[in-house]
C-alpha cells in the first residue's frame, strides 16, 4: 500500500536465495510461468510465489496497469526499482497468458519507472516461456523464462536481457547460466545475487475500484467522468485531473457533477458581461482562439471568460466524447440554464477538425438531446 502510491496486488515473487540457478520462474516442462493462469505456489510470504491470475483478476476491469519490481532483498529500501505498465488491456493480455506456453511481445506501451522516466506509446513488454529459442524474439531469445519492459526491441542480437538502460526491468529465469534477476534498471549483468523479483498489478487509474472514501492510496483520474463514476467527487468545483496519467502533468478542471448525470469538465466559457452582444468571446479569427482550441488558455476556471486548451485536457486512450453546450442568465442560473448534448463525437475526427489554423467546418448526422428530452436520432 506504499510503492508508488499502493494498491498493488502481488502475483508471483521469485528470489535468488542462494546464488545457484534456483530458476524459480521456470515455465519449461513441470514448471509454470510467473504470471501463471491456473498455478498457485507457496504463500503470500515465500521467498518464492506464484498466483493464479485466474483467481485474482476482478471480473469488471478491462484494463490494468502492470508493475515489475525488483530489490535486493537483504537491502530493499535503496536497491528497490520499479517500472509499470499503464493501461495493459486485460482481455489480450489473459488471452496471451492462457496458451500452455505463453510467447508473445506487446509493443507501443506507454510506461513509467520510478525515476520518473516515460516511454509514451514506444514501450515493449515481452514474454518468453520456452525453454529453448522460441517464435518471437526481441533482441534475441536463445533462453526461455524471460520477462521484461524495455524501450524497445531493436538493438544488437543476443539473449533478451541486452541493451538494458535505467528505464528496464527484465528478469531471465530459465536459461543457461542466469539466476532469477538479470537486469534491474540501470543495474544489468548477469546472477544479481540475492534480488528478488515481483509482479504486481492493480486496476488503471480509469477503473479504480473502491468508494472514494475508504483509506487507502490517492488515485489519479483523466476526466471529471472517472472521478464521478469512482465515487471520488467533493461535488461540482476545481479537481486536478491527469489526462496522460503522467503523475507530473496534472491540468486544473472545472467539473460540474449535477447536471444532467454529472461528470462534465468545462472546456470553455464565454460571458456577456457589459451588455455588449458583440463581444465575441469565442471568436476563432485571426488572432483570436477557437472556443475549443487546442493549444490556447485563457483565464482561470471561475473567470467568465474562460478557455481551456484541448490538448492539454482530453484524456488519453479516448477514442469520443460527448460534447455539451450549456447557457444560463449569470443573474439568475438556476431557473434560466439550459443545455443541448451530441453524443459520440470522434475525438479524432473532433481534433482534425480543430487543428486548421481557423477551424471551419460541420459535422453531420450526430445525435443530440437536451434538457427538455428532445432528441434528434442522426
């Protein structure tokens, strides 16, 4: 409940605990992998420990975030090191797993390490059960039983513990001459004596489960949306969203928990505040800024006139949105609001749109509703 924030569910645990090829990893003939389907090995406790992922997995969550630690375990407080997969769908990934010989590499992974380094959508995550060379191969494979994230799988040909770099963690553990922990981080070689390596995974940050109130780690949202739908909201006001999950990028929303449903982040906000009806606000000529622009900000989120750039606040992964148009009588909000909503709006399509220098342009057959229940179907 501590690394990196908590909530990390351990699933198998493997330590080099006396220097010979202990190969607790092993997933050749009678062994099993470390994130095995169905195998359950030892306790919590054991120096050596495997989980059946089939019996810890929640059944509502499609995507996890995966975590890969290692420590050496008679000093674990300044040798620890971790790096993290975000947002791993988790139907591929159980199906990868269920093979009798998992084998397989997911490339264009987004991950983090715990010294902050990022790799945006240019990760790899490879997996190697075989005892021998296998199908797939980054950088190489001449050993079975290995796992890891490195940046990439290009580099020079040998095992695949090569060309490590502080953003790494990959463990050999079935092969000839390797221990258990091969490469941790920066600290590559070969038979790190006495580490140990974990696998821990918890739910993305987009499905955080729990009630919002219970003690337990601080969780990080992308969207008003997520914040609502885990039971994390104050009520309507300013919340820091992370819309890249990036710890170090937060972008200070507005978001509006009561109208219709809740879970609505203020994208813009134009006010008639001098009685001059052509103040054009949201005017989107030369040189002024698109009402949905995507790079400009303006003003804070309580200024009545209020911008909030969209690519610094659409959520990362998010393939539509949907799209609000809201007004009201600032003197009087309660009585006088009102609002049309379009439904799965393409965020690509939204974005292209958006990214002319003077955006023109109309969008077709969508859907829309409003307050009053009025809907127009397409």
């Amino acid at each position: 409940m501590t690394t990196d924030a908590g909530g990390w569910e351990l699933v198998s645990r493997a330590s080099d605990t006396n220097a010979v090829n202990d190969r607790e990893f092993a997933t050749a003939s009678n062994g099993h992998s470390i994130m095995d389907m169905s195998f359950t090995l030892n306790s919590y406790y054991s120096p050596q420990y495997i989980q059946a992922l089939n019996t810890v997995l929640p059944p509502t969550v499609t995507s996890i975030d995966l975590q890969l630690l290692c420590y050496q375990y008679n000093n674990p407080q300044s040798t620890q090191f971790w790096v993290k997969i975000l947002d791993m769908p988790l139907a591929s990934f159980v199906t990868s797993m269920s093979k009798s010989d998992p084998d397989f590499v997911y490339q264009g992974l987004t991950t983090v390490n715990k010294d902050g380094a990022w790799l945006n959508g240019t990760a790899t995550f490879s997996f190697f059960t075989r005892a021998a060379s296998s199908s797939v191969s980054c950088n190489g494979n001449s050993a079975g039983g290995q796992m890891g994230v490195k940046p990439t799988c290009s580099g020079t040909s040998g095992l695949g513990q090569q060309v490590m770099n502080p953003r790494s963690v990959w463990f050999i553990t079935h092969g000839s001459g390797y221990y258990e922990l091969s490469s941790c981080g920066g600290a590559a070689g070969n038979g790190l004596s006495y580490y140990r390596g974990e696998v821990r995974f918890r739910p993305s940050a987009s499905q955080a489960l729990g009630n919002g109130t219970a003690p337990g780690p601080v969780r990080k949202y992308r969207s008003c949306d997520e914040v609502l739908a885990n039971n994390a909201s104050t009520g309507s006001g300013v919340y820091n969203l992370y819309p890249t999950l990036n710890p170090s990028v937060s972008v200070a929303a507005w978001c509006d928990m009561t109208t219709d449903g809740g879970g609505w982040q203020l994208v813009a906000r134009a006010s008639e505040t001098n009685g001059d009806v052509l103040d054009m606000e949201f005017a989107a000529v030369s040189p002024q800024n698109s009402m949905l622009d995507l790079t400009s900000n303006l003003g804070t989120t309580n200024a009545a006139q209020y911008r909030q750039a969209l690519g610094s606040a659409l959520p990362s992964g998010v393939t539509a949105i949907d799209l609000q148009y809201y007004c009201y009588q600032s003197t009087n909000p309660s009585t006088t609001s009102f609002w049309v909503k379009v439904f799965n709006v393409s965020v690509s399509t939204l974005v292209t749109s958006l990214s002319t220098s003077s955006p023109d342009f109309l969008l077709s057959g969508v859907t829309t509703v409003n307050k009053d229940g009025d809907w127009m179907n397409g």
